[in-house]
C-alpha cells in the first residue's frame, strides 16, 4: 500500500522536472504502437429492490477491491482501441447479496481517447462495451448458477504523463450488469512499448 501512496504522491512531481526536448528520454511517443495497462479499483455496486425481485432479495450496497490488466493498440498518439480484463473481487471474498453472494468479472472493449493538457497532465475517457459474467451462489457453494450479459462502460479521469512512455491513470467508470449499477474508482499504470 506504501508503494501505491508514495507513486501517486512522487509520479506527478518527477514529470514537472523541466527535461530538455532534446534530451533522449523525452522523445514523443510514436504515432502507432501497443501499450500495456494494469490497475487496481474499488468498486461499488448497488441494486433496488425492484431489479433482484427473481433472486428474492432486498436493495443492497455493496464495495469490493478489484484489478484490471489488458493492453490497447494507438491508432495515433492520442486514440487507442483497448482490451482489457476485469476482476471485481480480487481477493475472492464472497460479497454478501441479501443471503447469496455474488462475484463479478469480465472482458472490456473499448476505445481510449488522450487530451494532453501540458507534458504533466491530461484528460482521459473511454467509452465501449464489456462481456460481463456474473456468478450467484446461495449458502456458500450450493445451487451456484452464472448470469452473464453485454452492457456499455464509460470511463474518465486525468492521466499523469501523457505524453510520456509511462503515465499514471485516476478515473472513475461505470460498469452496469443487467440492473445491477457498478461505479469503479480506479488508479493504474500504462506503459508504451516503443
């Protein structure tokens, strides 16, 4: 968790330091090439009544830690297509859905946009969709069934570095399962091979 802190809090500060254009390292991205991702999220899901009226439950809030690794192709220096997959509960801890328990994963496909504000920050967003899979299971193991579905993700928040071959993500996404609403609040690293 210390490792975490101190690259959110020292990340920002090591890009303001003025590098020369001219300086090796700092040599623009190229137009086209991969990019590897990974992060961690907190999501929360919450659902009414009304939505979980066949499982037989009541409205429910419910937090989980979670991670995300994928990769994206640059179509240019600021427009990827991406995929990624997603853990909502990473560490496998049944969350509690009235007397079930739900855990919740899946494939992202989206299309990722870059607005760089200067060499320290910019602006993100990504919009797509996302296979999710869902798994129930009453009393801790009997009766497990799978639910899964298609739905729409949107995603935004500031890029540290945009310009850079790393940069340091903080966004905040939505991941809707059928009724279910998930917010995700996510900080991540993305590294550009060249």
């Amino acid at each position: 968790m210390s490792a975490i802190l101190s690259t959110v809090l020292v990340w920002p500060a090591m890009l303001m330091a003025d590098v020369p254009h001219d300086a090796p390292h700092a040599s623009p991205l190229p137009e086209r090439g991969f990019v590897f991702h990974t992060s961690l999220s907190l999501s929360e899901t919450r659902a009414g009544r009304e939505s979980l009226d066949d499982w037989g439950t009541e409205a429910f809030r419910d937090n989980n830690l979670g991670f995300t690794i994928g990769g994206a192709y640059r179509l240019t220096r600021n427009i990827a297509l991406d995929v990624a997959r997603l853990e909502l509960d990473a560490d496998r801890v049944w969350s509690e859905l009235g007397g079930q328990n739900i855990y919740g994963h899946g494939w992202r496909f989206t299309l990722d946009g870059t607005w760089a504000l200067n060499n320290v920050a910019g602006v993100y967003g990504r919009a797509g969709m996302w296979r999710w899979n869902m798994r129930v299971r009453p009393d801790f193991g009997r009766g497990r069934r799978s639910i899964s579905g298609t739905d729409p993700v949107v995603e935004a928040g500031i890029r540290f570095g945009p310009r850079a071959s790393v940069n340091l993500d903080i966004g905040y996404g939505w991941y809707p399962m059928d009724d279910l609403d998930t917010r995700v609040v996510s900080i991540g690293l993305r590294y550009h091979l060249r």
